[in-house]
C-alpha cells in the first residue's frame, strides 16, 4: 500500500512538472508568483538583516569595554553567512529553492534570540558563538535574490533580481529606525536595550522562512530544472555548449570580483561609521537614522538597477559601482564627524554602489551558469562574498584604533577602483 501511494505521489510530480514544461504560460505565471512570494520574505529578511548591524558593534563595544574589537560581530556575522551560504546552496542545489532558504532562515532566527540571551547573561562568548548562527539569516536574505532568477529569460535576469531586492528596503529601512522602540520595549520586559533589535530580528527570520515554507510551490529551481533538460533533449548542440562553457568560466570569475570587492568596502566603512558617530556624541537614534539610509540606498534602487543592468549591460554598471563607491570613501573620509547631513550623503552613496555591484555581478553569475550546477555554484560564490565581507569588518576596527575613520574610508574609496581593470580585462 505504501509503495503505491509513493508510485502515485512520484507519478503526480511528474505530471505536474511536464505541465509546465509543456506550457510557457504556466512558467510565466510561476515566475510572477515566484517573485511575489519572495518579495514577501525579502521584507521580513531586511528587517531581520538590519537589526544585527545597526547595533552588533554597540554590543559588542558595551560588552567588551574597547574599541579595538567593534569591528568583530560584523566579522563574525559575515564568517558565519559564509559557511551558511555554503550550506543553503547545497540544499536548494539537492531539495529545491524552499528547503535551502526556509532552513537558512530559521537558522538566523535561533542565532539572533543566542544573541539575546549573550546580553541577558553578559557572556562574550555566547555572543559571538550567535553572531555567527545569526550570520545564516545574512546569508539567506542574499542567497533569496537568486530564486526568482530560475525562471527569467535573459533579458529579464537583472530585472528580477532587483525586484525580490527592492521589497527588502521596507524591512531593512525599518529596521534601524526601530533601534530605539525595540530599546525601549527591551528594557521593559527586563533584556538590555541594545538586544532589542535582535528581538526584532529573531521574529522576522522566523517569519521570513515560514512564508517561504508555505507559499514557494511548487519550486522553481526544480521547474527550471525540468525545462532545460527538456530543451537539452529536444536541441543537438554540442559545440556550441562546448564554447558556452569557456565563457561562463570567465562569466563566474569577473562577477565574484566584483561581488567581493563591493563587500569588502561596504562593510568595512559600515561597521564603524555607528562607532565613528558615537565617538562625536550622535544619539542612537542619529545612527539609526544614518544606517537607514545605508540599507535604503542598498535597496531601494534596486528596480531601476536592475533595468539599468539589463539594458545597459553587466559591464558599464561594474565600472558605475567602482566610482560610486569611490566617491562614497572620500565623502565619508573628508566629512565632519558632527556633521549628519554629509554622513548620510557618504553611507548613501556606499549602498548604492554596493548595490550596483551586487546585481551587475549576479546577472553575471545567473548568466553564466546552468541549472544542473547553478545553485551550488552560487552558493560557494557567495561564500567568497561573505569572507571578504568578515574580513573588511574585522580589519575595519583595527585599521580605525590604529590610526583613523579618515584613513579606513579612504581606503575603502581607493579600493574599489580596482573593479574597473577587472571589468575591462573581462571584456577583452
């Protein structure tokens, strides 16, 4: 009896799977309805992703009593999305786009109340060991971004992409303007003030993974999936894989560079600029307000990034976020510390170009990969990403006790020029 109810369920996957093979109406229906319900979770997601850098630094300050380590959750944050990264695109790679992101979701949210809790009983060690589960949520609000890719057209690629990212500004800009409320609410039951954002994390996490739970099916990487092996048994073009396949190699390549070094920048100049406004007496909530900004700019522009990518090419926008985030270094390394209007101007910029970094480099990445690999190969992809991220945090504190904000933003600004001799050398 059970073997035929597993014949049956197996025989009713595959139908179900041939109808959309068999109907371009059916995918594009699941595509649209792919990037809603991700743009549902992305909300949720932001607010759970900005909760954790507006104030990881402040907690880990408080708790440790200097300023050499400030740039350590954002470090450790970024070193545990790494591993996370890893891990959701090898299960969506195996089970599908809904198992992989709704696990890594969850996972984020139990780091984030292990954060709680670090504050509640003061131990330094529970708080990194968090910071670095919490990191899964980092790792999987990111890795969403691909998902509603599985069924665009080439053309369509960098729109999606921007579609799912732009829906995390709701949440990711709420986020740090929620620094004080959930302080206060904190307070009020008994827990830190600075552990209420991550009270706000842990609830959005959660929820995060459970819309993708219920609402991603059936999934599309699995659909995808079906499609191309559809196309592949239908078309004989083996020469032309062949050289497809030199291409991607070198697509893969440049579009991790430049994911990474956009990371890099961003982070290290993000982490500090909330010690950086301390230090010259700002409240909280002026950091909150920066931040905001920060994480809108990330976002927000998402949509017309992504046309932009679309029409103008891959290339033009790489070489749009290099100067962007060099122009963000020198506004935030020559700007007063008491001056707010300059630093939301100087984190703005950083986001935006973050942001054309991000989505030209994962239109690449899409482009040059094929669904039978395309999961994993993200994944490992956005590891790099998250490492290069760990280490412009951790480096960001040292570099600032050592010497100056001046000096870290400059860094950052300079730094980001190199994505410019990366893309013309893709090119030729």
């Amino acid at each position: 009896m059970v073997q035929k109810d597993s014949v049956k369920a197996l025989e009713a996957q595959t139908a179900l799977l041939q109808s959309y093979v068999d109907s371009s109406e059916k995918q594009q229906s699941l595509y649209k309805r792919t990037l809603f319900v991700v743009s549902i979770s992305q909300v949720f997601g932001g607010a759970g992703l900005a909760a954790g850098v507006t104030v990881g630094a402040l907690l880990a300050k408080q708790m440790l009593g200097t300023d050499a380590y400030a740039g350590l959750p954002s470090a450790l944050l970024t070193l545990g999305s790494a591993g996370a990264a890893l891990f959701v695109g090898r299960l969506s790679q195996a089970f599908g786009r809904r198992t992989g992101l709704t696990t890594g979701f969850i996972i984020g949210g139990v780091g984030a109340i292990g954060v709680i809790m670090a504050a509640i009983i003061n131990s330094v060690f529970l708080l990194f060991t968090s910071l670095l589960v919490y990191g899964a949520g980092s790792a999987t609000n990111l890795q969403a971004r691909y998902a509603g890719t599985d069924l665009a057209n080439r053309k369509q690629r960098a729109t999606a992409i921007s579609m799912t990212m732009v829906f995390t500004t709701f949440g990711a800009v709420a986020g740090p303007n929620l620094v004080s409320v959930m302080g206060n609410f904190a307070m009020s039951i008994g827990v830190p003030s600075l552990a209420g954002p991550f009270i706000l994390g842990a609830a959005a996490y959660i929820l995060a993974g459970v819309v993708l739970f219920i609402m991603l099916r059936p999934d599309p990487l699995i659909i995808a999936r079906s499609i191309e092996a559809a196309n592949q048994e239908s078309s004989d073009k083996g020469h032309l894989a062949a050289s497809e396949q030199t291409e991607n190699k070198r697509g893969i390549f440049v579009g991790a560079t430049i994911m990474v070094l956009t990371q890099i920048v961003m982070v290290a100049i993000m982490t500090m600029t909330p010690v950086h406004m301390m230090h010259h007496g700002h409240s909280l909530g002026a950091v909150g307000l920066v931040i905001g900004f920060h994480i809108g700019a990330m976002y927000l522009p998402s949509l017309v990034t992504g046309v932009l990518v679309d029409k103008l090419g891959r290339t033009a926008m790489a070489i749009a976020a290099g100067t962007t985030l060099l122009l963000a270094g020198l506004v935030s390394a020559f700007a007063p510390g008491d001056s707010i209007v300059l630093l939301i101007i100087a984190l703005s910029l950083l986001g935006l170009g973050w942001n054309f970094g991000l989505i030209s480099g994962t239109a690449l990445i899409v482009d040059s990969t094929s669904t039978a690999t395309r999961a994993k190969t993200q994944g490992s992809i956005d590891v790099f990403v998250a490492l290069s991220g760990a280490a412009g945090g951790a480096m960001s504190g040292v570099i600032v006790a050592g010497s100056s904000f001046l000096t870290l933003s400059f860094i950052g600004g300079v730094l980001s020029l190199l994505l410019i001799p990366v893309v013309v050398w893709s090119r030729r």
